[in-house]
C-alpha cells in the first residue's frame, strides 16, 4: 500500500469534516468519513445517520465501509484507508478490522468514547488475525471544533432547573 503523505491525508480529512458538518446540519452528531484509495481518490463517504435512521450502527464509517464494499464489489478493503474526524468507537473499530482495512486516519481523540483512548487496541492485537496502522490528530483542532460547537448548541437548548428545597 503506497503511504498518502500528509497533503494527501489533510484533504481527505477536509472532505469528511464537510460530511460532518452536513450531518450536524440533519441533526446527527456531526461526524463524517471517507475512504480513500492508495491514489488518494475517494471511494465513498458519508456523516452519521444513527438519528435518521433509528439505528444505533448508524456511524460514518460503517457507512463508509458499506458504501465501498458496494462501488468494488468486496468486502475486503485492505488497499484503502478510512479517514473519519472523530477516534472510533470499539463498534467501528471492530468493523474496520472486519474489513481489513488497510490504515485508518482520525482527527478528534475520544477520550470518553474512542477505542483507542480507551485502550482498545484492536488494531494491533496480536491475537487478531489483521492489523493495520492508525494515524491520529489529522486536523484535530477542527475536528474538536465542529463538535463542541454541535454540543454547546445542543445544551443551550435545555434549561437546567435547580429542584426547590
């Protein structure tokens, strides 16, 4: 697989910070991906649809996974990377590795959600029959800005009242 240099990853995150915020726009937590081929061309890409569809599997990057798998015509993805603007959750982790994805990208660490920051090291586990290599912080700043902005807007909208004694 030939390595994307960072001009090449740094675009790629710019196109799937547009898919979150399109998804914020629909009221999704405002998380977008895309999959890129060893060329740096874009298979597929998508923002978070858990809202609008009902559906808790409703991650960007099960959606680009499933998007992709489609276009080639296998499920296998080991020539690709995944480049999503917030750390995995251990659900997408799993399904990265499912499809033998061959590096994934990420800008926003999730320290209360990411399977990484978690210690969930699925992509390197040994007892795992694939691995593939993580690059994260790509754009971080933006990517932490678009969603403390989605939630900062969202618990403006609730009013805390403190219960009378």
């Amino acid at each position: 697989m030939k390595p994307l240099n960072m001009r090449d990853l740094e675009w790629a995150m710019g196109e799937a910070l547009m898919e979150a915020e399109e998804a914020g726009k629909r009221d999704e937590v405002p998380i977008g991906a895309c999959l890129v081929d060893s060329q740096g061309k874009i298979i597929s890409k998508a923002g978070n649809n858990k809202e609008q569809t009902k559906n808790p599997t409703g991650h960007a990057e099960i959606a680009v996974i499933s998007q992709a798998c489609e276009t080639i015509g296998d499920w296998r993805l080991t020539d690709y990377t995944v480049v999503v603007t917030l750390e995995p959750c251990l659900m997408c982790m799993g399904a990265l590795w499912q499809a033998r994805i061959g590096r994934l990208v990420f800008g926003a660490y999730d320290p209360k959600g990411g399977a990484l920051s978690l210690s969930y090291d699925v992509h390197q586990d040994k007892r795992l029959n694939h691995s593939f290599p993580v690059v994260g912080g790509v754009r971080h700043y933006e990517c932490s800005r678009l969603l403390s902005q989605f939630f900062k807007q969202k618990r403006s909208q609730y009013k805390y009242k403190h219960p009378e004694y």
